[in-house]
C-alpha cells in the first residue's frame, strides 16, 4: 500500500435531502492506523461512509479511496473494501456459510479459509438463518463476511449500536483481536461510543457540525502525556467533545 492514498477528503459537501450533512468535510487516514470517527447519531457519519464506498454522491470537493474516485470506480473500490453496516445486509433466510458463498464471487482476494476461520473465532452459528441471529451473532457474522476478502481498508459503521453489554463485549473483543493479528490493514470506525472510541482508536476524528473540529492521536486530541492521564479517556472525551461533566467513576 505504500505510496497509495488509503482514504483522503477534501473540502466535501454531502447532503441528505434537503439538509447539508457534510460540508468543508476534511479527513485523511494514516495507512495501518484505526481511525474512529467520533461524533453524536445523525451528523452524517454514516452518510460519509456511504459516499466512500460510491453508494452516495456528494455535490462538492473531492474523496479517494485507495486512490480512486468511488462514484468512477466503484466496483474496483468495492472490491477492496470490507464494511459493516450499522445493520446486517443480507437475505433473513440466509445462513453464514451461505452467505459467504454468496459473497465470494465479488471478490477477487476472497480467501474462503480465512471465512470459516472468521466464522469459528466468532462462534457464529453455522445453521441458523440470518433473522434467526441476536443482533450480536448478526454484528460478528457481518464483520466475518468484511474480513473474509483481507481488505485493504475496513469500514465499520456503529458495530456496536444497539448491543447489549455482553454482546458488545463479545464484539469488541473479537475485533480488537482480529485488527491484532499483524496483518497491515486500515480502518474507520465510526461512532458516538467513547468507551469504544478509547479502546480502539489509534487516532479519532471529531465530526461537529458537518466537518472535522480535532483529528489526532488520543494522547494528543487529550492532551495527555502519560499512561495514568489516558486511563480515564472516556471521560475525558465526554466533557472534551460534548461538554458533559462525568464523574470519575464513570
């Protein structure tokens, strides 16, 4: 990937209906870094992720992804990209194997070992229907399908919205042990969890307002200088981002 833009925006207008929910949207990611980006439910997270993978268009400036235009070349991005969606995108009566035999077609670099492997690190079941799955079992089979492909880049959109806390968890886990695995990949994360945000986050992009306020490391968005100082990041980030005072035992 060397010498290769991973994900670069630049001055972006994006609108949803008659609303602008992105504008003067700046954001490049650092290569092999996890990029969590931050910020409350309905400032247009989503919709950014929908426009990098050409499924939105936008109305100003520019956006690349692993070099290309994704409205131009969306199926060469597509190819390249792991996502998970906010909710799982697949037929309800699917099972996890047959849906990852339905999706290997589309993809070039599909290893189908690395699927089962997916599938058995999850504990996804193998004979239950997708509408059958808590949502949970749905978020790890999504993310199973995404790595399957060992994309290049990794969009994850809310993964953890609506979990339990067990279930969340579970999710959280495998996924910190599946970008652990040595295995140079890029990802953007999006969501309005600081909890999650300061467990994953090799660097986090604040979204305020339809634009980037803060992109840093989290020592650096935090100020912090020593290990003791990023222990309480959650809270920090709370009363950073969105002036919410928390104690800390929070």
């Amino acid at each position: 990937m060397s010498g290769t833009t991973i994900l670069k925006a630049q001055g972006l207008e994006l609108w949803r209906g008659k609303k602008a929910v992105l504008r003067g949207f700046d954001l490049e990611l650092t290569p092999g870094a996890v990029t969590v980006l931050l910020g409350r439910n309905g400032g247009g997270k989503s919709s950014f992720l929908r426009a990098c993978l050409g499924l939105l268009p936008w109305r100003r400036g520019t956006l690349e992804v692993l070099g290309l235009d994704p409205r131009r070349r969306q199926r060469q991005v597509l190819e390249q990209v792991g996502y998970v969606p906010d909710v799982p995108d697949a037929y309800e009566w699917m099972k996890a194997r047959e849906l990852m035999r339905f999706l290997a077609p589309h993809y070039p670099s599909w290893d189908a070992a690395e699927a089962e492997r997916c599938l058995e690190r999850f504990h996804v079941p193998h004979d239950v229907p997708l509408a059958g799955l808590s949502r949970g079992q749905g978020a790890l089979l999504m993310l199973a399908a995404a790595l399957a492909p060992k994309p290049k880049l990794l969009l994850l959109d809310e993964p953890f919205a609506g979990l339990d806390a067990v279930a969340r968890e579970e999710v959280l886990r495998a996924l910190i042990g599946a970008l652990g695995e040595g295995e140079e990949r890029s990802v953007l994360c999006t969501t309005h969890d600081l909890d999650v945000a300061a467990r994953i986050a090799d660097r986090i992009a604040w979204l305020e307002d339809g634009r980037i306020r803060e992109h840093g490391t989290l020592p650096e968005v935090l100020g912090a200088t020593d290990d003791e100082e990023l222990a309480g990041a959650p809270r920090r980030l709370a009363e950073k981002f969105l002036g919410v005072e928390m104690s800390s035992h929070a």
